[in-house]
C-alpha cells in the first residue's frame, strides 16, 4: 500500500535509536458548531485517569506506557455518528504524561498516519522532552484517534500471519500486484467483519476525528486547545482549525499536509519526493566502500531494480518462514528514507539480497509496520487504510491505472516493472463517500497565530506543503534545512526546541525564522 505519512518517530526509535493574525471580518463570525443537548453530555463527561495497565495493544506500547509509573490513562465516551448521538459510542484511549511543574494546560498530541497511535507518542515525547520547558509547562496528552490502537472499536482487516505472508495488500497503485471488483468486495466485507460492522468504516474520518477531539479538550477543562501534529497530525490539526477556531490557543503543525492539493496530485508530489530522497541516499552510499547501489549514482535506480524485481518470482524465505518480495523490499527502503540516519542500515539490507538474505530489510518493515518480536502487529496500516477511505478522492480504475504510470514515473525505484494494468481503488465499495473534500481549511476566520514546520528534505510531506498550509492559516512558517521527516518530537535541534517551546508556552513566533539540522 502507499506508505503513510507520520508516525515516523517509531522509524528515528528502531533504526537509530509571515506571524499574521487572522482578522475578523465586519461581519461576526458564527462561532464552532454548538453541542446539542444530546451531544452535550458527552462534553460534560469527567474523565477517570487511572494507571495504564491493559491499555497497550502492542510489547512496544507496553514497554513505551510502563517507562515512568507517572504516566496515568483514561478512555472517553464519543458518538460513533454524531449524527446520531444517541445511538452506538466509540472510546478514545488517552495517556496522560503530567507536567513537571506548574501546568499552563493540557497540550494534545498526534503523530501521524493516519493511524498513528498518539499515546504512544505522548510517551515517547515525555522522554525526548525531558528537560524541556515544554514538559514543565503542559500535561502531554496522547490520544488514538477513534479506529486506532487501543480505542475501540478498533479497526481489523488481517490477522497477524496474514500481514507476515504478504496477504495483508490493500492498494497496488504502488509496486507489484492485481486487484479486481471481487478482491475490492472481500477487503470491505473482511474489514467490517473485524472492525465492528460498517457503521464503523463509514464514521472514521478526519471530520469525525476532529469533533472527538474538541470533546477532549472540553473534558480535560481546556476554554482553547494547544496542540502538536505531525505529518497526517497537521491535516487533523487544520481540519480542527477550520470546524472550531475560535477553539485554538496554539498549534504547532510539523511535515505538513499540502490543504490545497488533492489525492492525485498529492500521492505525485509524494512519490517525487521519495525519488529525491532515494537519489539523495544513492549519492550518499556511492561515496562509501561496497555500495550495494554503485559508484555512479545516475544507475543507482536502475541497479536497485534488477536487484529487487528478481523477488517478485522468487522471494527469499527467512529461516522462520518470513518472506521478503518485491514489495517489502521497496517498502522497508522507502521506511528507510523518511530519516537520513537510517540509509546505513538500507545499505545493509540492499546488500544482503545479493546474499539471498532478508534480515535486515525485514527488520526496517517491521520497525515501520509496528511488528513485536513476538510476530504481532499495531493496526496501523489497517487503520490508515480505512481512515484514508473516508478522506481521499475516489477513482476510477482508467484513474487508478493513470495515477500507478505516473507514480512509476515520477519514483522508479517502486516500479515493478510489470505496468499498470491491476491497479484499482480499494475503496470503491465503501459504504459511504469521502467527507473530507479538496481544498480545506480555507477561509477561516478567528484563527490565532499558528505555527507550520516544514523541512527542505522531506521525503513524504514536501516542503511545498508547509507553505502552503502556512499560508492557508494565516499563521507563521519555520523553514528547517535537513533531510528527514518532521522534527518537533525528536529534541536534537536547539533552534527548532526552543521555537517551537517559545511558542507553545509564550505564544510567540519569528517571522521567516529557519534552523539547520
């Protein structure tokens, strides 16, 4: 399936471990969406912070929510269709990370994705932040968003063994593979099989996402939200931005999400990026001895493919039956991109196909995927699927055939080398049309000052997108020089740390403000 955008602190963890206010108008402006009696109970609801044991889906969370015995977790009760607030809930899982002093308030995090479990991230970031102002000054809030991780329901399209055989394949507008009318049938009935029925599928967009989380700022007793987003979180940020603005104190939006672009245009624009960061790496690993990739990177492209087309007829088949084919190789190298300090161990892992061995390059996947040791996998995939299916633009199969031509164009180094034909949407039988339109977050009045992070080396979200999502804010761009994806989390760029800090707790921004990483 196309990679996602976000999430990608898990990468950096397992490989490596204008300011502008938006003025009214004369006119007053009609405010957010007022609850109605029956949606207000849900925003009167009193949350019940606990410990965090039985909350984790995963070893990795596990492991993530034990690390400090401060961390404390709760669910809330939501609407599954809010059209319908009276009838079937869904339950946001939350992870509190408690601030350190004196709190300004509650800061609400998202990593990415779609599908990206956020409180994770939330302890991830109790971490990288340790001694940031910005854990002294705010409780860091964590939440997965309605289908993920640990809410419910959650959503569930494969079993484990499924995803390890390469039969957890949703899309094949990106490297090697058929769909047909029927694949497309089954794939909707599995996943409303597993995920509790379609109602759930058809409820699990970003605009149902975003009425979830005013719900958690009001019963966190928050009058505004600040918040965090990365990649996929700077859609859901701008999304809030637009349905409740005069909701917002302060965003911070890291790898943004071009507003203005739509699913075609976006997955090129993407695609395009991935091959400027596959050059950037092959340029790279040319300089160093042994590069399984050449010493000429203008072939660098055309050696990565007669070294991973060969897998798609004869994969190589690990000692415990894990297969690395075409797709998973491409996959784990484009895993590898999202960060520059993990292309050594792409290096290795390309260099071990010559030898018919797989380790390494499963292990990146696996890293990307989520997979515990113990051969189970997060839902993220899942999740970002559906979610996806309720946001991006529909098409055709004639539009699904152009869009895979222009992908292998644009990024070769995915293609299969066996044409488009196969390529087909697979949503085209949801249940229920996308309710994210193209542009959004136009137009808003009321909005504070925000703040856009974008990188000049982007590999998923170029840094075009930054701009553009700036600019459609009203809000303030930092331009940060480097080669990976989203920076705020990570805590290793003094400038970026003590902008983004200046902002969150002080509300201050640089215009045109740029740091180097």
């Amino acid at each position: 399936m196309p990679l996602p955008t976000g999430l990608r602190y898990r990468v950096a963890a397992a490989l490596v471990l204008l300011p502008a206010f938006v003025a009214c108008s004369a006119t007053p402006s009609p405010g957010p969406p007022q609850p109605s009696p029956e949606l207000q109970r849900f925003y009167d609801q009193q949350l019940s912070f606990g410990p965090c044991e039985g909350y984790a889906t995963t070893a990795a969370d596990a492991t993530a929510f034990a690390s400090s015995p401060g961390f404390q977790c709760a669910r809330m009760e939501v609407p599954l269709d809010y059209d319908e607030p009276g009838q079937r809930t869904a339950r946001i899982a939350l992870l509190k990370a408690p601030a350190r002093g004196e709190p300004i308030g509650s800061l609400l995090l998202n990593p990415g994705g779609p599908g990206g479990p956020g409180m994770s991230m939330a302890a991830v970031a109790a971490k990288s932040w340790a001694d940031s102002p910005i854990t002294e000054r705010f409780d860091l809030i964590g939440f997965d968003p309605r289908g993920v991780g640990a809410s419910t329901p959650a959503v569930d399209c494969f079993t484990d063994a499924e995803v390890d055989n390469g039969e957890s394949m949703t899309t094949v507008t990106v490297g090697d593979g058929r769909r047909t009318e029927d694949d497309n049938r089954r794939l909707l009935a599995r996943c409303a099989e597993g995920s509790g029925g379609p109602d759930v599928l058809v409820n699990i967009g970003t605009r149902d996402a975003v009425r979830d989380m005013d719900i958690l700022r009001a019963t966190l007793g928050e009058e505004k939200l600040s918040y965090l987003g990365q990649s996929y979180g700077t859609r859901l940020g701008a999304v809030y931005a637009e349905t409740f603005p005069q909701n917002v104190r302060a965003m911070v939006l890291d790898g943004a999400i071009d507003p203005d672009v739509g699913t075609t245009e976006r997955r090129i624009s993407q695609f395009t990026s991935f091959q400027r960061s596959f050059d950037q790496m092959a340029a790279d690993c040319a300089t160093r001895p042994d590069c399984p990739l050449g010493t000429d990177p203008a072939k660098a492209t055309e050696n990565f493919q007669n070294l991973v087309r060969p897998l798609i007829d004869q994969p190589i088949v690990t000692a415990d039956g894990r297969e690395l084919d075409f797709n998973a190789a491409y996959g784990a190298v484009t895993a590898g991109l999202y960060d520059s300090r993990a292309w050594p161990a792409l290096y290795k892992g390309i260099a071990e196909i010559r030898a018919g061995q797989a380790d390494t390059l499963l292990a990146v996947g696996a890293a990307f995927a989520g997979r515990d040791p113990d051969g189970h996998y997060s839902n993220f995939n899942e999740a970002l699927f559906a979610i996806n299916c309720m946001d991006e633009q529909r098409h055709t199969p004639e539009q699904e055939r152009d869009l895979k031509g222009r992908i292998q164009q644009a990024a070769p180094y995915t293609d299969a080398g066996r044409g488009t034909d196969g390529a087909r949407d697979p949503c085209e039988f949801w249940p229920a049309e996308p309710t994210l339109s193209y542009p959004y977050a136009t137009d808003i009045e009321g909005l504070p000052d925000t703040l856009t992070i974008s990188i000049t080396g982007d590999p998923t979200t170029p840094y075009d997108g930054g701009i553009s999502l700036a600019e459609a804010l009203g809000g303030t761009m930092l331009t940060v020089e480097g080669e990976q994806h989203t920076i705020a989390l990570a805590g290793t760029s003094p400038c970026v740390n003590d902008i983004v800090a200046d902002y969150l707790i002080n509300l201050k921004t640089t215009p045109d403000a740029r740091c180097t990483l």
